[in-house]
C-alpha cells in the first residue's frame, strides 16, 4: 500500500505516519509537512515539504508521485483553529473579520481542496483506494447547538460539502472508491491545547486518534463515500 498523508508535522499527522509505518502492508508513507520532515532510519518513509496553498508546487509533487505510481490512500490531517498571536475562534459575529476567515478557509478548506484536485487523479483505479480528509464535528450544521467559532465551523461545513462532491466525481472513475471527512474526536494537539488545557479534561492522544481514524477507514465502503464519520466509526450528520 502507498499511502500520502498531509501535515506530517501536526499532532495527528505525525500519529497517523507512525501506525502506517508499523503495518508490515504499507510499502511507502509520504508524509507531507510545509518544512519537509526529518528522514528517518524507515526507508518506506519519504518526507516531502508543500504548503497546501501554493498550487504550483503540489501540482509539481503530484508529478513526482506519479511518476512512482498510484496511491491507494491519501489522509490530509492539516487544519488551523487558532494562532496563539491574534487568531482566535470567535465568541460572537462581532469578532469576525476578514482577515481571519481568509487565514481559516486558506487552512482548512480551500487547501484541502488543492490537494484534492493534485491527488484524487493519483488514486489507483482498480482498487479500493481511499481519500480522507480531517474535519470536525463541529463543522456540522444539523448538530450545531452552542454557536460560536464562525470561521472554523463554516471552513469545516465546507470542507464536508467539497468531500461530498468529490465523492460523486471519484466514484465515476472508481467504484470502489472511498472520500471521506473524518472527525478525530478531541486529541491532545497544539491545535487542542489552548482549548482544552493540557491534562486538563480526558483527551485522545494523537497515537489512540490515529489507530482508530486508520480502523474506521480500512472499515468503510463505497455505500460510505461522501460522509463524514467520527473516531468510532459513526456517522456525524451534515
Ligand atoms: N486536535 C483536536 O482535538 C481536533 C478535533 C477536531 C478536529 N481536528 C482536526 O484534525 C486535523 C489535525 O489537527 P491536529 O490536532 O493534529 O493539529 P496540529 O497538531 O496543529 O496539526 C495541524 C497541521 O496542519 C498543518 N498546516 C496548517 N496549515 C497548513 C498549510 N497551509 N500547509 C501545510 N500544512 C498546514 C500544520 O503545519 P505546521 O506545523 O507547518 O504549522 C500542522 O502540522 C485538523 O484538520 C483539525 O481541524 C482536531
């Protein structure tokens, strides 16, 4: 299995590229990061270094992969919610601003969505291969009840349409295809950490996350493809 998993050097990243490497099935991991990651003793791990919203240099990737042949599975595990310099999840539409929804749907919708259109035609097409991308629960619409963090649950509400929509292109090229957004469930990252405090209220760390999230994809079917589902393999509504 040759696998590509974006944001190499984030917390579930880095978790998801550690349990691929220890499956014996798994012949290449390209692990994906802005600055490329540190090779490591691993020869199946190959790091490479794009930020997901410079197009040009993912489409130059997309070359160099192809040319290595297809992919049976790509996990974009890249996303922003705050920047501990200003940025931060807002409380109430009068802390919106431009500025910050542009920096959000950059992140995490908008890159995703380059990434997709440079790897979807990578996907093997003869077998049941996979596309992933990391959302969150509170990205649904249906089951948002509290409010608040404008830009973030729109990016992610977003984001799930545009896997959706892949979901139908990608099943005229491959019925046994599977795109998904996946929610992680609350894991101990830096992304997590000004929210949740570290040690604070029970936390998955990233390595439990990783398990499960590699669990529930190697679990679902084409009759799957569009959806978004949580850690545990349930499906979180639109
Ligand atoms: N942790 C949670 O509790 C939780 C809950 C629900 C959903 N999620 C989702 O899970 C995903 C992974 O989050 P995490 O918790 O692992 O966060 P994390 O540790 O902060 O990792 C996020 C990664 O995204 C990368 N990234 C951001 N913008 C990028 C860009 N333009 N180009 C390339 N890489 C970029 C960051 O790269 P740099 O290192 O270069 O900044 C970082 O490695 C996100 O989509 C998040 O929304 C997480």
């Amino acid at each position: 299995m040759r696998v590509a998993v974006f944001g190499a050097g984030g917390g579930i990243g880095g978790a998801l590229i550690d349990a691929l490497l220890a499956d014996a099935e798994v012949e290449t991991v390209y692990g994906i990061a802005r600055a490329a990651p540190e090779p490591i003793s691993d020869p199946r791990f190959v790091p490479l270094g794009a930020d997901l919203t410079d197009e040009a240099k993912l489409a130059e990737m997309a070359g160099t992969l192809s040319d290595a042949g297809p992919l049976d599975m790509v996990i974009v595990a890249t996303g922003l919610l705050s920047d501990g310099d200003g940025l931060q999840p807002e409380k109430s539409w009068r802390d919106q601003s431009l500025g910050a929804f542009e920096r959000i749907f950059a992140a995490n919708t908008f890159g995703p969505a380059l990434v997709a259109k440079h790897m979807l035609p990578l996907l093997n097409r003869k077998t049941a291969s996979r596309f992933a991308v990391l959302s969150a629960r509170v990205g649904s619409i249906s089951d948002n009840h509290l409010g608040g963090w404008h830009a973030y649950r729109a990016s992610k509400a977003a984001l799930n349409m545009l896997v959706r929509n892949y979901a139908l292109e990608l099943a005229r090229r491959n019925e046994r295809a599977v795109c998904v957004s996946l929610h992680p469930g609350t894991v101990a990252t830096d992304l997590s950490a000004p929210f949740t405090g570290r040690g604070g209220r029970e936390l998955f760390s990233p390595e439990d996350a990783a398990r499960a999230l590699l669990g529930v994809l190697s679990g679902l079917g084409p009759a799957d493809s569009g959806k978004h589902f949580d850690w545990s393999g349930k499906e979180v509504p639109a």
